[in-house]
C-alpha cells in the first residue's frame, strides 16, 4: 500500500499552529479567518496561509456567508468530514471488529470477525491485517484518503511504543501491534487500551462534550475504565489509571484472572452474572432464565439474566441489583476520590440498563461525601456497542485536531 502521500499530509496537518486552527474550525465552524486569528492568537496572514494549505488537503472547506458587521460577508471554514478516512479496531476477547469512519467518526464500513480459542500472537496480528486490507477494498474511498489506524486493545497496553502488554483473556503479552501495523501500513497507527479509547470517544462524540472530568467504565467479560482529567486522558505512572475492576471489594471473595482475591470484576462483570444465575438455579430458584435458555444451562450469560429481568423475573432483577450495588461501591470511590462531573457506563452488562443503574445511584447516594457529589450525573454511553471502536478512531482524531496528543 502506498501511503506516502498519506503520512505527508498527515504530518502537514500536525504541526502545532496548523493543528490549532484545524481544531478552531472543527469544533466551532463554521467560522470566518479572522475569528480564527481572534481565538488562536495568530496573525492573519498566518491565518491565511495555514488556511490555504488545509485547503490542499481537502480538509477543510468554505461553506456558507457571514454575517457582515459592514463592508463584505466573510467567508466561514467547516471540515470537510469525507476529505480523509480513519480505520479503526476493537480487540476485544472473542472478536475484533474493525470499521472506516470519516473525520467525525461517521462509520461507513464494518468487519467483524470471531478470535479463535488459542490464538498464537502471530495469528491475532495477521488476523488484524487482513481485516484493515477487508476494510480498505470494501470501502469506497481511495487509500491516499486514510489517515491513520487507531487500536482500542483489551488488557495492559503501553500507549507510548503501541504495544499490548497482557492481554489475559487471549494469555498473550507483549503483541507489538504499532509497529506491525505501520510496517504493513506506512500509516501512522497509535495503540490504546480499550476502556481509555472507550472514554475518549465518549469525550469527543458522546455525552462528555463540554466535559472537563469524567470516568468511563467498560463492564462486559472483565471491567476498565478510562478517566479524562482536566479535559486529558490520564494514564498514571505505568498506563494502568483506571484498572477498577481489579480493585479489591472482599479481601475473602472468588479468585481474579488477575491472581487476586475478591476484585470487583468476579462480582460485578458478565461471568459473575453468569456464576450468581447458574448458584440460584442450582439450588432451585424458581427462574424465566432456565426457559429463556430452553434448558440449556451453558447459555446462561448476562443477555439471558437481563431478558428475564426485563419479562419480571424476580430472580434475575435480584442477580443484576447484586452486580449493580458492588458497582455502586466502586463508583462511590472513585466519586470520593477523583470528584468527576460524570461516571459513563459501556459494554455489555451495561446493556441492563436501569436494573443496573438504580442500585448503583442508591449506593451512591448513601455513601458518597457532599450533597453536590451525590448528584454526579450517572449514565450509559451514548455511543453503544460501537463505543470501542469510534474511541479506536478518536485515537487517530486526537492526534489530528489536538496539539497535546489525548486532549
């Protein structure tokens, strides 16, 4: 593939002052040049000349008139969001979902593809490429128009070389994704783990747009979170701010993938939904979840709890609330240690919806410290089960629109 006019651009687009005036218009175009020189502090001709390099880009463009305060109408700048093209992949722990999106992360085309039990590194990186080259030819668009690759990877990732440290699930460390990818690609590819991609989507397109602190917490087979502090996503000392699932609820509690006792992932996440059903089952509750199944106590998993739930079942709303509260706990912490404007809830155990969200806002309630905290705004993602991967391609945006890398 033949990108060098890609990364070129791409470059032309990152430096700092080109970078600040591509943001002013993207996030309030349409707007005149000299609103831009107002905002950036730059000088008009500077405005003017940076402008008209964009232009050969096609990454902007003029759109309508103006208003005039006398003399001519100013002409006002938008992006043009089909000018470039971002692909982005979810790697998650059964399959890898890999989508192009247009520069406001507008999905325009979708692969998925089942990860099979035991999968050698080799294979997950193989597997990875032959769905970026499904997804370029299915596309309608040339590759001169991709910008980058943006990766959202389950477990520990190092963002700074791209490299997936441990993924648990898949008993695979140390996967070199940024550099496989960009040797295959010669497209700039930035590797993120997939809860902290997660809360950066959630930041740019869904409902943490104008805001500056916020937790996004990933709850399917294990639970992550990504945290945006001060409007920057926070990655710690080593990349591992906002493992909560691997905090600690009861020192005496299940053993934790993760070698621990009593995370919250082995009370709250989709197996501990699963386990709590099956203990009910087995000791006979009467349950919607055994037909729901037709019998088949292997199916059992969150989905079928949740169906339940929904058709009245006691027992299932039980086996949720349970999930909920300890999820409660944990939110409760985080809200007493980091005081966020708003706690986001993705994945697929948040597909309970209020079952979930009722318990978790009650132990909130009771245990959080002020008034105005108890009131911090808990909700689900605005942006479903594509989360994942739009933050993949907001990785990519970031980096694009956002002169401090992850702002």
């Amino acid at each position: 593939m033949n990108n060098a006019h890609v990364t070129g651009s791409f470059k032309l687009m990152k430096s700092l002052n080109r970078t600040l005036v591509l943001n002013i218009i993207r996030k309030d175009g349409p707007i005149s040049r000299a609103e831009i020189a107002k905002r950036t502090n730059l000088t008009p001709p500077t405005v003017t000349n940076i402008v008209n390099e964009l232009f050969e880009t096609g990454i902007i463009k003029e759109s309508q008139m103006g208003q005039s305060s006398g003399g001519r109408k100013p002409i006002l700048l938008t992006i043009e969001p089909t000018s470039h093209y971002v692909i982005g992949i979810d790697v998650g722990v059964h399959k890898v979902k890999v989508v192009l999106a247009d520069l406001n992360a507008s999905i325009t085309n979708e692969s998925i593809t089942k990860i099979k039990k035991g999968i050698t590194e080799a294979e997950l990186l193989q597997l990875l490429i032959e769905n970026v080259y499904t997804i370029v030819e299915q596309a309608n668009v040339t590759k001169e128009k991709i910008v980058g690759i943006g990766v959202g990877m389950h477990g520990m990732v190092d963002h700074i070389h791209g490299v997936a440290l441990y993924a648990p699930n898949l008993q695979l460390k140390n996967i070199p994704i940024k550099q496989t990818l960009e040797a295959e690609f010669s497209l700039p590819v930035t590797v993120e783990n997939d809860a902290k991609a997660l809360a950066l989507g959630e930041k740019w397109f869904g409902y943490g747009a104008d805001i500056e602190n916020m937790v996004c917490i990933n709850v399917g087979i294990g639970i992550g979170s990504g945290i945006i502090l001060q409007n920057k996503l926070f990655h710690g000392k080593d990349g591992i701010a906002g493992e909560i699932g691997h905090t600690v609820i009861d020192e005496n509690g299940p053993m934790c993938t993760c070698g621990n006792k009593g995370c919250l992932q082995t009370f709250s996440a989709g197996e501990a939904i699963r386990t709590r059903a099956l203990e009910g089952i087995n000791k006979g509750k009467p349950t919607a979840i055994v037909e729901i199944v037709k019998g088949n106590l292997d199916n059992v998993d969150g989905e079928a709890v949740f169906e339940a739930a929904k058709a009245g079942d006691a027992f299932a709303k039980e086996v949720l609330t349970e999930s909920g509260k300890y999820l409660g706990m944990s939110i409760a912490n985080l809200i007493n240690v980091l005081n966020p404007e708003l706690v986001v809830l993705s994945g697929g155990v948040s597909r309970a919806g209020e079952f979930l969200l009722q318990p978790i806002r009650a132990i909130v309630e009771e245990r959080v410290l002020t008034p105005s905290a108890k009131d911090t705004t808990i909700c689900l993602s605005k942006l479903g089960q594509q989360g994942t991967v739009i933050g993949a391609v907001t990785l990519v945006l970031a980096e694009m629109f956002v002169p401090d890398v992850n702002a």
